[in-house]
C-alpha cells in the first residue's frame, strides 16, 4: 500500500477521473433544484474535452466591474445522466475552475483526469456557496456558477493568494461532476465464523469502528467478507474507489483513514501487497475486514505512524472502480 498524505488543499487533492461499473448501488435519485437565474446566458464556455475550459463574460459595456452576484446563481449548460449528489458526504470526482469577475482565468483542477473522489462536504469547507450547486447533480453534469463573497471561505482566498485568487467580491466556476459515488459499501451481511479476528461495527454513515481482540495476531494474512456487494469483481489491476480505516493490531490505534480525510484511494499498483490481496477477487459494494501481517505489509521498516513488524488492521468498503 502506499504512503497516504496528510489532508492537503481539496484543489491539489482534486487530481483520478473514475467511470462507474455497471452495478446497484444504492444512491436515491433527487430533484435538482433551479437557482431561477440566467447565468447561463451571461457566461459562454468554451476548450476541448480534457482541459481547463476557458469562458468569457457577457456584460453591458459599463458593467466596469464584470459579474457580480449576492448568492450562489447556477445553471447546468451540460445535464449529466449518472447517479445524482443527493448527500453531501457522498464522493464524487469533481473537476472545477474559477474566473473573477470579468472571466480571467484564476485557478482550476487538472481536468485531465486526474482528479481524486471527495466528499462534497470537503469542497464546502473552502467553497460554501457550491451546496446548491452540487445538490442532486448527476454525473456527467456540466456547470456554470457565480458565487457571491459568502460563497467563498476567507480561508480559500487565503490559501489561493499566491495563486492570484480574488480576496473579495464575486467569482465564476466551471464545474464539471465526473462520477458520483455511494459513500460506503452498501452489500449484504455475511456470517464468519473465526473467533480470532477484530469485531467491526458501522455508525449511521457506514463508518466502520474497530476492536481489535486481547490475542495474538494471525501469522498469516487473514480475510473476512463483512458485506458483500452485487457489483463487478475486482481484478488484478483494477483501480478499485475504496475508503478504509485502518488500525495497529497492537494497540488498536487509528494510523489512517479516508473517511477521516473526506475522500477515497483509488487502487493504484504501490499497495502493500496484503492490501492488494485482500481486495483481489471481491466485489464491488462489499465490505472487507483484512488482517495483514508485518512481511505484507511494511516490515521491518515501518511507515511513518507505523512501526517496524506492525500487524495491520483494515476495513474497506469497495464503492466503485475506474473503468
């Protein structure tokens, strides 16, 4: 498994570009709401596929100061036909870019697919103004906003300074919804028998609590299926949409979490080889309790808040996979 970051800018963060399987997922369909403005008309969009899209803004000429909104105005010039955002801490693959008032370029996702799923509830702590925006948008949805000064934290602007990132006033965002996400496994429970392994429970929201028992670890890699979900089987290679937390198995200690971080991994090929294994075969919608020993997983050396010979701890909820 790789080294998982710290909890960075949700536009650094926003860098894979996931296709949904074919599969039951249990998202609600919703009805999207209407920001009764015409921004659509004032905003023209332009650029290929793949790249940051480019606007200009269509203003009366001694409109001196370009756009300017009081709330957060929306429009979708593109409506998508996949699943809907119908709860903000579902994950999605959302690319945006912003403009300031008259349409200059400021700052954007890499919209080459290569941004990373989050919840929505992360993109709002930076950009509050989005929550009407995004609420019941499907997958595939292509948007204008105009974000009034509200719609935007003092932190973002802080943070995006340097950037050129306007320090007040209104601002324009393209924003492209790529994939929607249920935010945990949604599968059938499945009985295990063994007496030896942690006991998992899950709040309200999916998120999985760990008790690790007062034994001696497994000496070999141990897998349960907790849930098991009706979607496509994970291969070999696959780039499986995860979340997971995962625990020292000696002192039960949390050492990382996506659910924490408000995103998802995608599988990549620099898992620790007991993670890759334990996610080998299963399907999408599980839920999976994997006990890894010290040689699959990091040895002898360790990894940051991992010490050496640490047995590690897992439970993962498989929510899609990158096609």
């Amino acid at each position: 498994m790789r080294k998982f970051p710290a909890a960075v800018s949700i536009l650094a963060l926003a860098g894979l570009s996931l296709v949904a399987c074919s599969t039951s997922s249990p998202i609600a369909a919703c009805e999207r709401p209407d920001s009764g403005a015409a921004i659509a008309d004032l905003i023209d969009i332009s650029g290929e596929t793949g790249a940051v899209p480019e606007i200009s803004v269509n203003l009366p000429e001694d409109a001196s100061t370009g756009y300017a909104t009081e709330k957060t105005v929306f429009a979708d010039v593109e409506p998508g036909d996949g699943d809907a955002l119908s709860e903000m801490d579902q994950i999605a693959t959302i690319d945006m870019a912003f403009y300031d008032a008259k349409g200059n370029f400021v700052i954007s996702t890499a919209f080459d697919g290569t941004s990373q799923p989050q919840t929505m509830e992360n993109w709002l702590l930076q950009f509050p103004g989005l929550e009407d925006a995004l609420t019941c948008a499907q997958a595939g949805t292509r948007m204008v906003v105009g974000l009034g000064a509200e719609g935007v934290s003092d932190e973002a602007r802080e943070q995006y300074a340097m950037q050129g990132f306007p320090q007040d006033g209104s601002l324009i965002a393209v924003v492209d919804v790529t994939d929607v996400y249920p935010r945990a496994a949604w599968g059938s429970p499945q009985y295990n028998a063994s007496t030896n392994m942690p006991s998992v429970v899950r709040g309200p929201d999916g998120r999985p609590g760990i008790t690790v028992p007062d034994k001696s670890a497994p000496d070999e890699l141990a897998v349960e299926t907790l849930l098991k979900g009706d979607g496509k089987k994970v291969a070999s290679g696959d780039a499986a949409v995860l979340r997971y937390t995962g625990v020292l198995w000696d002192t039960g200690e949390v050492f990382d979490s996506a659910w924490e971080q408000g995103g998802a991994l995608v599988m990549s090929g620099e898992m620790i080889e007991g993670f890759s294994r334990a996610i080998e075969g299963q399907t999408v919608g599980s839920q999976v309790l994997a006990v890894i020993p010290p040689e699959l997983g990091y040895g002898d050396q360790g990894n940051e808040s991992i010490p050496a010979d640490s047995t590690l701890v897992f439970v993962i909820d498989i929510v899609g996979i990158q096609e």
